[in-house]
C-alpha cells in the first residue's frame, strides 16, 4: 500500500487557478467611493484648504469687519489729470522795505499807516545831534584839506610863473649883450675899447646862455612834476568832495522818504521815539499789482517747477497764472510758492483774500485710476485691500502707485481694471492681511 501523506494548508490570499483548457483568469473589481459622499467631501477638503491658510497667516494678522466701516471703489481706466488744489492768498507783486538807514528820535510823523505815498515823499524826520556834530566836524576837516590843496595848486602855479619870468629876463640880456659884444667888436678893432671890458661882457653873455639852459631844464623838470601834482589834487578833491556830500547826505538822510510810490504799510511811529539804526519800520507795497502766494505739500516739491500754469475762477471767468518763484525751504511740511498773472489781474482783488487755485502738474494721460481716498495716509500708497470678486474678504496686496490729484491716484502696477479696492481709512486693522467682510444687511 502507498503511504497517503497530508499536507498542511496555509491561510493566504485567495487566488483563482486556472485549469488545463479553461478560460483566463477572472478580474477581481476594487471597491469604489460611494457618489453620494463626494460633495461633503469637496466641502470639508475647502474648509480645511481655507482654515489652513488661516492658521498659516501670523497669529492675529485677520480680522472681520462690517461693510458698513468701508468703501469699496472700482479700478477704472480713465484721464488722469495731473493737477493739486491751491490755496493762495493775495499779496502785492512789489514791497520795499523801509529800514532807518540813520538812528535818532521821531521828531515828526508826515504819513499815517495805510496811506498812499508818492515816491520821494518824506514821512517822518528824525534828528540825531551826535551825527550832526560828526558831519560839522567831517565838513571842517575836508574844507581845510581842500583849502590846503588849493594853496598847493597856488604855489605850483606861482613858481611856473617865476621860472617863466626868469627866461624872459634871460633873454632879454642875451639879446642886449650881443648887441653891446657886437659893438664893442667894432670899437675893439679900431683901439678904441678896452680888451678887459669886451672880455667882461663875453663871459657875461655865456653866463646868461647857461642860464637859460638850466632854466629851461628845470622849468621842464618842474612841469612834469606839477602836472603829476596837479592830477593828484585833482582826484584827492573829487574824494574829498565826496566825502563832503556823503557828510552833508548823512544828515539827508534823517528825512527818511518813501523809496517807490505804493501803500504805505507796517508804519507805527510816535513823536518821541527812538529808531536804531536798521530798524525796520515799514514798508511800502505796490497798491495796483498783485500777485499770489501759496503754501504747497512738500510731496509735490520735486515736481514743481517754474513756469507750471496755475489757474482759478473768479466772477465766473478763468484767469491763468505762472509759477514764476520756488522757496524750497520746508515748514510745517510745506513750502511756499510765488505766482504771477501772465494778463490783467481781477480790479477787484485785495490784499490778503484767499483765493481757490488749481497747480497743473503735467500733462493729462490716459491711466489706470482709483478714487483719492484717506487710505493713502495709511499706507504710502505702497499697498491696499483688494476685495475678492464675490466681496466677502478682501486681501492686502502691493501695489505702485504714481501721481495723485483731488480726485484720483494714478496705478502703476498691481492692479486691474474691473477690480474693487478699499479707499476708507485703514484704523483698526492697518496691520492685518486678510479683512472678511461681514454684511450688515445679512446679519
């Protein structure tokens, strides 16, 4: 007999063997999700997406708020133009400045403040009696300089008529020592003259000669130096005469006058008082032309410049100004410009009155544009919320921003036309990321 031996089964997978002849193997079907699961699966998969982003956002950085607190404006594409509100105040186009140019006392006032005032009218006198006595003392000391250079000139003049005088006197005995040689020549010859005596008058006659060389030598001499003297007084008179009317002017000057013709203004003197020297004490400005002046940003200093159109309305009719003066130094964050009429100012104009103006920039372009709003204080213009398409949150994005007008802020990049942004003010959530909107009408 065969020995029938068992062999141990182990449990394992079942599989499907196939016999000799049979068909192929048979597929065993994967169990599928059921349909019915797939929509509430989808919903909790958003869920957890959004709560993800939540928790992955800084702790704090998200925050709910109520429509109601914010305005929505749209991403529009539009005219930019490039112009700021200005408001200007009259002033007038010329003022001089009236400055003591002598200290003393107010001996009598001639003009009141707010007076109109001729050019050259006086209008007040002072007196000064240490300046009156310096400018006595100053006119004693340069008449007796021009006193002694006239008695200069006079001697100069006195020894050219000396020299003058001598030659004729030289010429004269040259002349009548020739004759008295020529004869005694003659009475020599027929032995009727002394040898001695025609050699006196020989020697005579050379002595004159040589008398009259030196004589022409040293009046030429004396010429040259007089001339250079004379120029010489000449010019120290002109200084001194100077000097004089500067002395003379000084006391002038106690009268103090209106420089230019205009409305007399800043002007408060009382009989009595005491002026230093330098001393403003008014100042005249021009009562016909006008110009304005304004204060402007200094965000907009680096793209303000001279000639910029300016313009306003007034009694219903547009009057165009120019930039025509830039002060650059800041205050208070603002600095101050000065604009002239290029036509006929409104006659109705008066100093001080403030006046509405608009400051062109540049040129009107084609742009992207969102409403000016509070948020830009906010935010430098360097970012902003922008509202989902469906408004229920809005998301913190960068953005570059250009030129900005009364109305609107040019886009330069990250944004669209078509997309909504906030443009309230940011208090209260400046530092979050993602804003969800709540609708107080749903709530």
């Amino acid at each position: 007999m065969g020995t029938i031996s068992t062999m141990e089964q182990t449990p394992g997978p079942e599989r499907t063997m196939s016999k000799p002849g049979a068909a192929m193997d048979r597929v065993v079907e994967k169990k599928r999700f059921p349909a019915r699961w797939t929509i509430p699966v989808a919903a909790a998969v958003t869920l957890l997406a959004m709560g993800a982003y939540l928790v992955s956002a800084n702790s704090g950085r998200s925050l709910t708020v109520s429509d109601n607190r914010i305005l929505l404006s749209p991403v529009v594409s539009g005219i930019f133009e490039d112009t700021i509100p200005v408001r200007a105040r009259v002033a007038p186009l010329r003022t001089v400045f009236l400055d003591a140019v002598q200290g003393g006392r107010v001996e009598e006032v001639m003009a009141e403040d707010g007076a109109t005032v001729e050019a050259g009218q006086v209008i007040v006198r002072l007196s000064n009696s240490d300046l009156q006595l310096s400018v006595m003392s100053t006119e004693s000391r340069v008449m007796e300089q021009l006193n002694s250079m006239r008695d200069q000139e006079l001697r100069l003049e006195q020894n050219r008529l000396g020299h003058k005088r001598t030659l004729v006197d030289v010429d004269y005995e040259i002349r009548r020592l020739t004759r008295e040689i020529a004869r005694q020549d003659q009475l020599l010859a027929k032995g009727l003259a002394a040898q001695g005596n025609y050699e006196d008058l020989v020697d005579e006659l050379e002595y004159n000669k040589a008398l009259r060389t030196v004589t022409l030598e040293s009046q030429a001499s004396d010429e040259r130096l007089m001339v250079a003297q004379l120029e010489f007084f000449r010019e120290k008179n002109v200084v001194m005469e100077e000097n004089l009317r500067f002395a003379r002017d000084s006391l002038e000057e106690l009268q103090v006058r209106a420089p230019v013709s205009g409305k007399l203004s800043g002007f408060d003197m009382e009989i009595g008082q005491n002026v230093s020297r330098g001393d403003r004490i008014g100042q005249v400005d021009d009562a016909d032309q006008f110009k304005l002046v304004a204060n402007i940003d200094e965000f907009y200093l680096n793209r303000t410049d001279i000639d910029q159109t300016v313009s306003f309305e007034h009694n219903g009719r547009e009057h165009r100004l120019r930039l025509s003066k830039i002060y650059p130094n800041v205050e208070g964050g603002q600095f101050e410009i000065d604009i002239q009429f290029t036509g006929n100012a409104p006659r109705d104009l008066r100093r001080g009155q403030t006046i509405q103006a608009k400051l062109t920039l540049g040129d009107a372009t084609e742009a992207l544009l969102i409403p000016n709003g509070s948020f830009f204080q906010d935010t430098g213009g360097k970012w902003i919320f922008v509202a989902s398409p469906d408004g229920d949150s809005a998301v913190k994005r960068e953005v570059k921003l250009g030129r900005r007008n009364t109305k609107f802020i040019e886009v330069l990049d990250g944004l669209e036309a078509g997309e909504r942004v906030i443009t309230s003010p940011y208090s209260g959530f400046r530092d979050m990321d993602l804003l969800v909107l709540n609708n107080s009408k749903d709530s």
